[in-house]
C-alpha cells in the first residue's frame, strides 16, 4: 500500500524557520546587552584601580627620593582617588573623552543661536568686513 497523504507544506516549514531565526536573534540581543553592562562595569573598576595605583605610585617614590616617609604618599593616595572618582563621573555622565566640546545638538554662533554672519552680503563675509 502507497501512504496517499500530500507532502507538508512548505509554507508551515518557512513559518518555523522564521520563528527559530526570531528567537535566535532576541537570545544574541539580550547577550550583547549583557556584554556591554559587563564591559561598562568592568571600565569603572578599571578607572578607580588604575587611578589609585598611579597616585600611591608617585606618593611612595617621591617619599623615598625626598624621605618624608608617609606624607607624599597619603597625599597622592587622596589625589588619585579623588582622581579616579573624577574619571568614573565623567564617565556616567556621558563626557568622557569630549570634556570643553560642544554637542552637535548646541547651536554655534551667537547667543540667539543665529548665525552672525546671517543677513551679511556673501562678498562681505569672503573679505572679513562685517
């Protein structure tokens, strides 16, 4: 005896196949996600560590050259801290490397946010008179 019974459609196949892709991409998203909080928490703890290490550093050698044994180094102990605390603020807030720049989003020119050289004749602004 032949099984008469079509074969399955392959519509239902590329709907499973879809379905799996879907939530392959959601698990890789939510690992990313996990990735970049590892990596922001990992950067912070860097920036204190490394901060403090420097400025107990140069307190223990500028002690032994001087020999003022322990003032150097409890002042650059609380300057490097001080230091590293800077760092991880300008970090969470978003400055980072960009502190003194402006944002794109800030207009430039004057303090109306217009251009100064608005309203002046392009041959006057080629010249500098204005």
């Amino acid at each position: 005896m032949q099984d008469d019974s079509p074969p399955p459609s392959l519509d239902k196949l590329d709907e499973r196949l879809r379905a799996a892709k879907a939530k392959r991409r959601s698990a890789e998203a939510t690992s990313t996600e996990r990735g970049k909080g590892l990596a922001f928490a990992m950067r912070i703890g860097v920036e204190i560590v490394a901060a403090l290490i420097v400025g107990v550093a140069i307190g223990y050698f500028l002690d032994r050259w001087l020999g003022t044994k322990p003032w150097f180094l409890l002042l650059f102990f609380v300057l490097g801290a001080a230091a590293g605390f800077m760092n991880v603020f300008r970090v969470v807030g978003g400055l980072g490397g960009q502190v003194g720049y402006r944002n794109k989003s800030e207009p430039t020119g004057s303090e109306n946010g217009r251009d100064p050289a608005e309203g002046q004749d392009p041959a006057d602004r080629r010249n500098g008179d204005g």
